[in-house]
C-alpha cells in the first residue's frame, strides 16, 4: 500500500490510511529528518479525534494522546527511541507497555532496538520526500 | 517551626533532588548521567534504572548540604507529570514510601508549572499575572500566571520544542547531537542577517518548528549543490541566521501574547533560557516595549528539583497534598 500527498492533502491521506488500517495497532515509522514523520502523525491523531496538543516525541521518548471510540477511552503512542541505546533501556522506559496495551495505537520511531518486542503484524511504514516535494507514504 | 520540604525531580534524564525551607532553597543536587559519556555515548543514559541507582545519594546530599534531618521535614514533594513514565516511577515511588515512612504529606507537581516557579526562587520575584515562555527540549509555551497556582496555558508548539528546533538544525549541519548549544556558540561569531529562513505564519499564539526543519534542509541541499563545502565554510553566519530565526518567533509570540493580555511581567524559563541570543532578546525586547524581565539563574533552567521544591512550597501553603494514590502520567495538559 502507498500514498503520495502534499500537504494540504495530509488530512484526506489520514483519513484514507484509517480506513485502510482499521484493525491495526502498531506501527514503525521511519524517514529522514524533515520527512515529515510528527506532522503525519499528527495528522492521524487529528483524523482519530485527539484534543490533546501533539507534538514531537523526540525529546520524551514517549507522548500519550487520548481520543474517544464509542463511548470508551483509547490511547495513541508516539514513541521516538532514537535516544535510546538498547533493548533494556527501551524496556525501563515502558515501551513495553506501551505496545502491548490493549487496544492501544502505537506509532514508533527508530525501532530497530525493540525488533524483537515488536508483534508479528507491526505495519512497517516508510516517509519520504519526492523531488517535486511532495510525500511518499509506503507500507510493507 | 519552620516548613521544610524535599523535593524529587525524575521526569527525564535528570535525577535530582532539594531541600526548601519556608520558600528559600537550601540545596539542589543534579545527578546528570554525564558518568555516561566518558563510555563513548553522546546518548543520554536514560533508563529509570539509572535514576534507581542515583536516587538514595542525590537525596541524602540534598538533606546533608541543607543541615535538615529525615525526621525535621513537613512534606515530600515530587513530579507527577508529564515525563517518561518509567522515570517518573522511581520518583514518586520512592516519594511516597519516604512520606509514608514519615508520615508526613504528599505532594505532587507538575513539571511545566515548575519551571514557570523557577522565576521565583530567590529576591527578584515576578508580580501577577505573569507571562512565561517556557522553552526546554521538549517543550514551548507561553504561560499566563494569575497566582502562583493559577496558570493556563496559551500558546504552545504544535510540532517541535524549540530545543528541539535548535538541536535538529544542529544534527542538519554536521554537528553532533544535542548541538542546540554550539549552535549558540558559532552563532556569536556569525552574521544573523546573512540567510533568511522564513518565519512560520501560525494564527494565535501557538509556534511551529518543523517547516523551519524542512526549510533549513533543503537550503542546505540547495547550497551545497553549488558548493560542497557550504556548511563548513558558512558555519558561524548559517547558526546565526538559524538562532536568529527560532528567538524572533519565540520573541514575536511574546510580544503578541503581552499585547493581548497588557501583561508586562514577563519571564522565560527552562533549558533553553541558557541561550544567549534568546537571552539578550528578552533584555532588549523588554526595553523597547517596557517589560519586567525575568530570568532564573542557570542551575534553575534546566531540569532540576529546586522548582518543584519551590511549587510545592505554594502548594503546601494552599494546603493542595496528593493522596498515596498520586499515579505519574506522560500527558503534558495542566
């Protein structure tokens, strides 16, 4: 699956991507940097009905959003582990709770240190900027 | 009897601890993983098994440094939220089995009001309502403060912090991460008016830092087509432009944000504040529209245990004490 999109199409791209994901919960996300991870992210947390202000996790490691589904409270995780040396570390920091949380949505940056953590059905997406500069979104 | 109150900070990299008596900050140790460094990482040890083994001395040398004993404390304050979860678990773990060993009361503060308290350790306190522009790596807001416990948020980033904004421009240019500060430290050599990076149209009082992200990269691409030495040999003007660009948007919010509130009481705060060009903004900013400025000293930017000593001060005062229920969160919401 893939998607090119500009950005004033960010938001019909995420509502499009949920559609096509709607029984999936974790992701990796990887590109270079100004690719354009935090803001699609965020575009997907927006298309879920976060309220909460969504920002980069790059500093924290790991952001938690909220967003209602039928009445019930769910949590979305941005989890960016580039500062983060090993599994262990990842582990102490609670990336582990974080995947394998019911029902939760986790997105996850750098996630070559939690290779073996992350469950057989992971969407492995990849970011990148076209030369016209527009995006590619691709998923494998 | 005086109040005396321990304070634990673990929300992040830092464990840290102090000890406040009747508001004054009688010690504040930082145990930073620099130890860390000296094995190669520039990456931050960061795992809650660190602040595990920093925890028991960094507060015995707070409660030593300060001359109180276990026994003399009225309250133990910690960070509840936001951070990394299993850091802020060591905190306000070892925070309230103290407090229930004791049997004195709990208190738990939240981060980012903390370092807008930062302000006022010390003599030059701010008046209210106050205005802060809290700028860390991981955070940018603007803050308006109507009491020491009144505060709302009323502007903030939406992508990345302005540490962050500083540090990834740094990575953009070859330096090594975090480089927030060497950017400060070419740019005092360099012409700020030499490159233009557009400034982000956002409405109200919220920032934006990715498309400068972007706008940096694809100069650099741009420039280096022509000449492959381009950052190299434009270093010190390219970080000036680059700090130029992320203080003027911080500094034109503020201006905004005092201009639709008539505040004139006027603070940063946080990791950032270090930087010189954010600080000499403020300095000049705050003598052309006539501000109060106010900056905390150095070891009160940064992450540390002395601002959340000091909130919690405020808060004892208010009679506000967290039940041994208090559970730590990563959200950032007041």
């Amino acid at each position: 699956m893939e998607w090119t999109f500009s950005e004033n199409e960010l938001e019909v791209t995420a509502k499009s991507f949920w559609q096509h994901y709607n029984a999936q919960h974790i992701f990796t996300l990887e590109g270079p940097m100004g690719a354009g991870k935090t803001t699609f992210v965020k575009a997907l947390c927006a298309a879920k009905g976060v309220e909460d202000a969504t920002a980069s996790p790059t500093f924290s490691i790991i952001n938690e959003y909220a967003y209602r589904q039928n009445g019930a409270l769910h949590s979305i995780y941005h989890l960016d582990l580039y500062r983060l040396r090993d599994e262990d570390e990842a582990i102490a920091a609670g990336v582990e709770d974080t995947i394998y949380k019911e029902n939760a949505i986790c997105f996850v940056e750098w996630p070559d240190i939690v290779a073996h953590l992350l469950p057989p059905d992971t969407v492995r997406l990849q970011l990148s900027v076209l030369p016209d500069k527009k995006r590619l979104l691709r998923a494998g | 009897m005086s109040v005396k109150i321990l304070a634990i900070e673990s929300s992040c990299d830092e464990t840290s601890a102090s000890v406040l008596a009747d508001g004054v900050i009688l010690s504040n140790y930082i145990a930073n993983q620099t130890v860390h460094e000296q094995y190669g990482g520039v990456v931050p040890e960061l795992a809650s098994r660190a602040h595990q083994e920093n925890i028991v001395p960094v507060v015995d040398l707070a409660l030593h440094k300060a001359g109180v004993r276990k026994n003399e404390l009225s309250a133990i304050a910690f960070t509840q939220s936001p951070g990394l979860i299993g850091s802020l678990l060591v905190g306000s773990c070892f925070a309230k089995s103290m407090a229930l060993a004791l049997n004195i009361p709990l208190i738990a503060v939240h981060h980012m009001q903390a370092h807008v308290l930062a302000n006022f350790i010390g003599e030059h306190k701010p008046s209210f309502p106050f205005l802060c522009l809290t700028v860390s790596g991981g955070h940018t807001q603007i803050v308006r403060c109507d009491g020491p416990l009144d505060m709302k948020v009323i502007g903030e980033t939406l992508d990345d912090a302005a540490g962050e904004a500083f540090d990834k421009s740094a990575k953009l240019l070859g330096l090594p991460y975090p480089g927030g500060p060497l950017i400060d430290k070419y740019a005092a050599e360099g012409d700020p008016n030499r490159f233009k990076f557009p400034e982000p149209q956002i409405p109200g009082l919220n920032f934006s830092f990715s498309g400068l992200k972007t706008s940096i990269l694809y100069f650099l691409q741009e420039q280096r087509e022509k000449d492959p030495q381009f950052t190299e040999n434009n270093m010190a003007d390219i970080c000036a432009s680059v700090q130029h660009r992320i203080v003027s948007i911080l500094m034109n919010k503020l201006v905004k944000a005092s201009k639709e509130t008539g505040i004139r009481e006027i603070g940063i705060a946080g990791g950032v504040s270090a930087n010189s060009g954010l600080r000499k903004a403020l300095q000049e900013y705050g003598k052309k529209h006539g501000w109060n400025t106010y900056i905390p000293k150095f070891e009160y930017c940064t992450d540390n245990a002395a601002m959340i000593a000091i909130t919690a001060w405020y808060k004892y005062q208010a009679g506000e004490f967290a039940g041994l229920d208090a559970v730590p969160g990563a959200r950032a919401g007041f």
